[in-house]
C-alpha cells in the first residue's frame, strides 16, 4: 500500500534542491528560489498524470477535503451525504465547515449504497461525498446520475484510491472536486500532504485563495496581495512538496507492484469456496492496495480474526467492524457530538440524529469484510506463505464451525 517502503535517492535529490537554496516556502521569494517550484511542478505534474485540469496541493487530505466543500460553498444548513465507512477525516471536514455530515449506508463495493443515498436526500442536501475506500471506487455513475437529477455537487474523496481509475478516468478527476492525501501511510506519500482536483476553474481559483489566507496570488508582491475573502491557512511547504514529486514519478512502479500481488494473493484465497470478495464497478480500474474479502457470516469472521491474530499473523488484516476511526459502529465522539469549540445547538442535534441512525445494514457488510494491505516489498514466496497461512486459518475456522452444528 505505502509508498514509504520504497524510499530512495530521488526523494533525497528532490528535498536536497530545496535545501540548498533553504526557500521552503511554495509562494514569494522569487529571486533566491533560483527557480526551484516543487509545489508548483508538483501541481504540474498531478495535471498531467491524472487528467486533471488543476490541481491545488494542501497540508493534509483533511485539509483538502474542508478546502474543496469550502471551494464548492458548501456550508451552514448544508447536509452533505456521506458513506457509514471511512476514515473520521471525511465527517470532520464537513463539520469544520459547518455542514450536517448525513452518514448513509455502504454496500459490498465498501462504498456508497446507492439506493441509500436517494433516500437520504432532502431539500438541504447539497452535496454527496463517494469515499472510494481502500483502492477501489464507489459506482460512480449511479452516483453521478443522481446528482445530476437532483442538481447535487460530487466531492470525491479520493484520498485512500490514488491512481484508481472508473470507466478510463482517475478517481478524484470525476466529480466537481476530488481529493488525494499524501499522508505517510497512503498510496504516494510526501509525509504530510493533500490535494484538491477539479476541472472546474471556480473551484480552482477559491481553492488557491482559501488554502493561504485568501491571497487571490494576483501580484508579483505577496503583501499587495488582496483578499476577496477570508481564508485559512492550509498551505503545503516545499519540503513536503519535494517528497511528493518524487513519489509520483513513481506511482506506476508502485501501482504494477500492488496489482501483482493483489493478483497473487487473490489466486491463493480464492480456493476457499466460503470467501468471497468486494464487488468493484470498474474491476480494470482496482488500485489494488487492499484486498478486500468476505466470509459467510459475522460469527466466523470474528474467529477468522481471533484465529489470525492467535497465530501472529493478524498485522495487515483488518476488521474495520472493530475499528475504532473507519467505521461509524465506534465513532462514539461522533454519536454524542463531544466538540471543544460549541456547535449551534441545531447542528449539534442534527450531528447526533445522523450519526445514530440505524445502519443495519453496513453492519451486515462490514462484520463479515476483511481488507488485506498490499505491500509493496512482499516477494512470490512471502505472498504464498501468508495466503497459505489465511487460507488455513479459514479452513480451520470452518470446520469447527461444521462440527458444532
Ligand atoms: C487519509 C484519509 C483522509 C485524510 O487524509 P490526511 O492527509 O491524513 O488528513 C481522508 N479521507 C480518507 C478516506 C482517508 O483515508
């Protein structure tokens, strides 16, 4: 999955040329940068890797997801629908703008249940937010239909699904924004890092503003700068950046390795006729960090976990029903509204309407639904060892389930 474990001389080289000019701001300082712009050519290079018209790069995926609602006028009275699984950034990001995050249920694609979200919809929806989970993207077309008929904006969140495609096109380049992070655990890393895509220039524009304090970056002299509105400070620094660029010249390398042994892993559990796996739109488009599997019921996947985990072999596993920070069933600071800073007591109330709802029917997903990380770093014989030892783990599980009926 992380491009941190393949670390090496371009990455130095890139942060080197930052260094020895010591400009590790991405805007101003033209003359001593001596030409040095890695959050610039990285926003270039982003363009033109995933078709994306522009390209604004932020401190977090987080901080590009509050920027693109930001962007796109997403705000106060505004619900925005958004799958029961993810990671908590995505609910934050629409309560730091002051939006109801509307939590829905997910499917067995892991994202979101369409038929779900046409009944989530009200007069205050205003935007649906696919969060295309563990390298693999929601059914975008059922999606963008519905926005399309009800004139609803599409936010990607794309931060988990680098270098996924849907249909011929990269996640994140479809809606009216998408959002990769380059966080140090995601699919390209620059250790902190984000990025808004559009390919619309409205939101490429306020993008740019909001993310520096509102600087409409009009002038050649940052303090004569205006602001036709009030900003935040969400900017990248080009250390960061430097990381960043070397990591997407390598995103192909890094995708090849994770869909080769996506593939292996795949052949190895797929002889356990009780496994199933994650139903994918668009199968050619997988970006295959995870491999996401299912078994026959809740019951068993907990002693398949219990199993793995008894056996030493659990670490890159995960259950996310017993997650504390993806699925919604833990997300008790959500489900109380527990805030530092107070929330309009209308907000408050509609954060724990929402996030108290019944979903059933995520459960039923996701207690049976097991991801396995892809490392870049696993040899044939190493794959084969840990498939083998699963596939045991299952069969083990299985039969003492059969001899207790
Ligand atoms: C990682 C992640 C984010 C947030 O990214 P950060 O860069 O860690 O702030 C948002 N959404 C999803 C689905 C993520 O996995």
């Amino acid at each position: 999955m992380p491009g941190f474990e393949l670390f090496g001389a371009s990455e130095r080289k890139h942060v080197n040329d930052v260094m020895e000019t010591g400009i590790l701001m991405r805007y101003g300082f033209d003359g001593p940068r001596k030409g040095i712009w890695k959050a610039k050519e990285l926003e270039q290079a982003i363009c033109s890797v995933f078709g994306s018209k522009y390209a604004q790069l932020v401190s977090s995926g987080t901080a590009a997801l509050t920027t693109a609602l930001s962007a796109l006028g997403v705000g106060y009275g505004d619900e925005v629908i958004m799958p029961s699984f993810t990671f908590v950034a995505s609910f934050e990001a629409v309560l730091s703008v002051g939006a109801v995050p509307v939590m829905v249920d997910v499917d067995d694609t892991l994202t979101l249940d369409p038929a779900a979200v046409r009944k989530a919809i009200t007069p205050n929806t205003k935007c649906i937010m696919p969060v295309h989970m563990c390298g693999s993207m929601a059914d975008l077309d059922a999606l963008q239909a519905i926005c399309k008929e009800r004139k609803l904006i599409l936010l990607e969140d794309a931060c988990q699904s680098i270098g996924a495609q849907y249909k011929g096109k990269y996640l994140g380049t479809i809606g009216d924004a998408g959002t990769f992070s380059f966080d140090f655990v995601k699919t390209i890393t620059c250790a902190e890092g984000g990025v808004v895509l559009t390919n619309r220039e409205d939101v490429y524009t306020t993008s740019d503003g909001y993310s520096d304090h509102g600087h409409d970056h009009k002038g050649v002299d940052r303090g004569a700068d205006l602001h036709p509105f009030i900003g935040y400070n969400y900017r990248i620094s080009e250390l960061h950046a430097a990381v960043g660029l070397a990591q997407v010249e390598r995103l192909q390398e890094f995708l090849s390795i994770q869909r080769k042994n996506h593939a292996a892993l795949k052949a190895i559990l797929s002889q356990v006729p009780e496994i199933s796996f994650r139903r994918i739109p668009d199968p050619a488009g997988d970006s295959c960090t995870f491999l996401s599997w299912f078994l026959p019921t809740h019951e068993i996947t907990e002693a398949v976990v219990n199993e793995l985990k008894a056996q030493n072999i659990l670490a890159g596993n995960f259950y996310w029903f017993n997650n504390n920070w993806h699925y919604i069933r833990k997300w008790d600071h959500l489900k109380q509204s527990i805030t530092l800073n107070a929330l309009h007591p209308d907000l408050k109330a509609a954060v724990i309407h929402h996030a108290n709802k019944d979903f059933s029917a995520s459960d039923a997903i996701m207690s049976r639904c097991i991801s396995t990380a892809m490392s870049l770093l696993w040899t044939p014989e190493q794959i084969k060892e840990k498939g083998d030892k699963i596939v045991s783990a299952v069969r083990k599980v299985l039969a003492a389930q059969k001899a207790a009926v």
